[in-house]
C-alpha cells in the first residue's frame, strides 16, 4: 500500500518541480482541466506559459489551518472575521493570477464554478428551509437509522445538498432530548456524503462528470453495490452507537404519546425543489438552445443559476410562515458556506494546477492504476473541494491513455470500457470522491450547512481535527480501506 501513500505525498507536497511543465500534449489537457477543462487548444497552450509556483499554496493552506484551528483557539475572532479572511486570502490569489502570472482562464473559470455552486445549493437551501417535517415518534436508535437510510437514498433524487437541509432539522427535533455530537457526525457521513453516489443529481462531482459525458445511469449501474455496502455498515455502527446511548428517548410523563406519524408543513416547496432540481440538466454544453455566455470558445452556463436563485427567494417570499418559524430559519449556514468557499475556489486554483500536472506528466502517468485513483482522489476530496478534483482525476486518467476530456466521445467510451481498465478506473475515482467528502467539514457543501445548524441549536459540535480524529479516522477509514480491497484490490464484486 506503500506506493498509494507516495502518490498522495507527492500529489500534495512534493508538486513544485512540476509546475513548469509545458512542453506535452498531456500538460497542455492539464492545464485544461485546472481551469475548468477549457474547449480550446488555444487556451490550454497560453495557460501553460503561466504555471502558479509551489509557493502559492500557501493562502490555501493558511485557510485550511485558520477553518481547522479559528473554531478552537480564537473563536470570537474567526466568527467575527471568517468573510474578511477568506475573501482577502481569495483576493491575493487571484490578483496574483492576473497581474503576476497574466492568466484571466483559471480565475474566470474559478468564479463560474463557484457561481453555479453556490446557486445550487442556496436554491435547495432556501426552498427545503420552508418544508418542516414533524416525525411524531419515539426516538429509538432504529427509528434513527430508518431516517438516515432514507436520506441516503433521497439525497440521490435532489442532492445532498436538498436531503441534508430537508431532514436534518426533523432529526435533530426528534432527537431533541438525547441529540449527541455523533448523530449529526453519522447524518453528514450518510445523507450528506455517501447517500449521493448513485445519480449526477447525488452529488457534484457526479454531475460534473454527467457534462463531460458519463452516461447518466452509469453511477447507478455501477456504484450501488458500493453504495449499499458502505450505507449498510454506517448504519449497523450507528445503530449500536445509538443503542448505548442511555438518554431517555421515551415520552415524558406528562406529555401525550407519540401518535407515530409523520406530518409534512410547506409542502408547497416541494414544487421549488422540483424546479431547481430540474434546472441542473439546463446546461449549453449539452443543450445547444440554452442561452450561454460565450469566453474564448467556451460556453458559461446562467439561465439555470438564475432559475436557481430565483426559486430560492420566491420559495422563501411565499413560504408557509409556520413551516419557516417551526424550522428556526436563518440565512447563517448558506452564509458561512458563500464565504467560506470564496475562499477554497479562490485559492485552491494552484493547488489544482499542480495536482493536474504532476498526475499527467511521465512520473504522475506512470502511477495512474484505479487503485492510486482511489486513493489519490479520495484523500484529496477531504480537503480539496470534491468537485474539482474528480474532475482533475478523470482528466488524468483520460490523457494518461491519449483521451481528452473536452472530448465526449471519449468520455463516453472511457464510461463503457474502450480504453484499458476503464470502467474501473472511472468507478475508482467516482465512488472516492464522493465517499472521501465525508472526510472533513470541507470536503463537500452540506457538511458545513449541517454543522451549522447543529450548532445553532445548541449542539457542541467537534472542532476540524476533532472531526478527523475523532471520527473519520476510526469510522471512515478502515470502512474506505474496506471498499478498496474489497471493490477494487482484490475484485471481489
């Protein structure tokens, strides 16, 4: 297993001899996909006279330090400040693409990415904010894990993003008088991570690779055993975790039985989700008739992000006022998000620019197995955005077998096993960058709206490394390395 740890060593440390690299087709489709996989040759051989240095790094990493240590040692500061620091260290890397490296692609590339991000999941934010669901029941550790199930699956049909906001709030009532840091810990790893593996619709990096050209019942063909396994064990876990928990979860005396039922306040929302949801698919890169906005050959998606944020704010204006007040609602966790990814886009974009080019050059090619994919992509979704990076991963995994990703074509046969290993190597990088979002409170969107809200409420939730440590380590890991041997190393299903 040594040789996936020195991929992961190299791809996240060791990069800063390759930022230079600029004299192979193979860089030239890394430079590509660092900024969004642009279209055009054109874009790619100007990009690749304007590498970042290893050197530039450095803001990402001050801000993953500062998310990982602000909560614990300075928490008055950094909720006071967080949207001044991530937007000052953005704003450094981004001055610093355009007037010292003279590369306009990557930062434009990086704001589109980050519109059509947080146009999604504020749409589903604000829209699920105004559905309150009452589960009427006893909160018993089964009770809890049905809940988590079905989250899991639903998350496939409006997202994570839609899943997280619409249950976390009813579960968290439910478990009102023995809610535990771990039940909000078990509902990220479940409803806001791994549940979305099955459909483009499930997660981001999953709908990214649907617009490359992966067909779009290819992840539920190929990734439900996967998925069933690891939701299947997550939850035998839970449920003895929850069993130990010695909190009453029975009805007080003085208050009515539970009448075991579930009631739905808001329903009307249902039909904004319906429309958000329904608007990923308006892409110009797929539909010819949406309207784009044109930038050097390529086509910048808006029709869908204004319908977004349009349904959001008539869903919240229109909303059932019970549903909003019974919800607590408040526009903090989508806040906390907007800030604090302005700052992982804006200054994730060396980090990504290294990582593509040391993966396609000869010494990154030569280490491309689905079993380095595995790795490689996983362990840098949990702390890199996951989206980017799966793109970064197929796009290395393409060019390592002379495939481009601008090419559907050869997305499409890369999909349906045209080149060596192919279906193996797609499935490797789909399922790690889903299941390693999980990973860290940044390795995917939810995870942050959901710590958010917990702690609104009152929950004392783990700090960064407390939520590594604590959990994803001795739960996540051994349950990845699980999925590994058993999918992938030995080839068992």
């Amino acid at each position: 297993m040594y040789k996936y740890l020195v991929l992961f060593v190299l791809l996240s440390f060791g990069l800063k001899g390759y930022a230079g690299i600029e004299s192979t087709n193979k860089e030239s489709t890394a430079v590509t996909s660092v900024a969004s996989t642009a279209d055009t040759t054109e874009i790619a051989s100007d990009d690749a006279h304007h590498h970042a240095p290893g050197w530039s790094v450095i803001p990402f990493a001050l801000l993953l330090i500062m998310i990982a240590t602000g909560p614990l040692f300075y928490e008055h500061f950094w909720h006071k400040n967080y949207p001044i620091v991530a937007c000052v260290l953005a704003s450094l890397v981004v001055l610093y693409y355009l007037f010292g490296l003279h590369n306009v692609h990557a930062p434009i590339h990086a704001l589109a990415e980050y519109v059509q991000f947080i146009a999604l999941l504020s749409g589903l934010f604000i829209a699920s904010g105004g559905i309150m669901i009452e589960v009427d029941k006893e909160a018993k550790p089964m009770t809890n894990v049905i809940i988590l199930l079905i989250g899991a699956l639903i998350a496939n049909i409006i997202g994570t993003t839609g899943a997280s906001m619409l249950l976390i709030r009813p579960f968290i009532r439910l478990n009102k008088d023995r809610i535990k840091p771990y039940h909000i810990i078990f509902f990220i790893f479940m409803v806001s991570n791994i549940g979305g593996s099955l459909t483009p619709i499930g997660d981001p990096p999953l709908f990214l690779g649907f617009l490359k050209g992966v067909p779009f019942f290819w992840t539920l063909e190929h990734n439900i055993i996967p998925w069933l396994f690891a939701c299947l064990a997550l939850a035998v876990i839970f449920y003895f975790k929850d069993k130990r928990n010695k909190s009453n979860y029975s009805f007080d005396s003085d208050e009515a039985p539970p009448a075991n039922k579930v009631t739905f306040v808001g329903t009307k929302n249902f039909g904004w989700l319906a429309v958000i949801v329904g608007a990923v698919f308006l892409d110009p890169n797929v539909l010819d008739w949406v309207p784009a906005i044109h930038y050097d050959g390529q086509k910048f998606s808006f029709l869908r992000e204004i319908i977004m944020l349009t349904c959001g704010f008539l869903s919240y204006k229109l909303a059932d006022q019970k549903a909003i007040q019974g919800n607590e609602f408040n526009f903090e966790p989508i806040r906390e998000v907007a800030f604090i990814f302005i700052g992982i886009f804006g200054t994730m974009m060396p980090a990504l620019e290294l990582v593509g080019n040391f993966a396609q050059s000869d010494a990154g090619a030569a280490m491309i197995t689905h079993n380095t994919l595995y790795w490689g992509t996983g362990l840098l979704s949990g702390f890199l955005d996951n989206a980017p990076t799966y793109i970064n991963f197929l796009t290395a995994a393409l060019a390592s077998q002379g495939g481009s990703i601008s090419t559907i074509s050869d997305v499409v046969g890369f999909s349906n096993g045209e080149f060596v290993n192919s279906i193996l190597s797609l499935k490797a990088i789909s399922i790690a960058a889903v299941f390693f979002g999980s990973m860290t409170y940044i390795g995917n969107g939810p995870n942050f709206m959901v710590k958010s809200i917990a702690e609104q409420v009152g929950i004392k939730m783990p700090s960064f490394f407390g939520y590594i440590i604590r959990f994803s380590i001795p739960i996540l890991l051994p349950l990845f390395v699980l999925v590994w041997l058993i999918f992938f190393y030995w080839g068992i299903l």
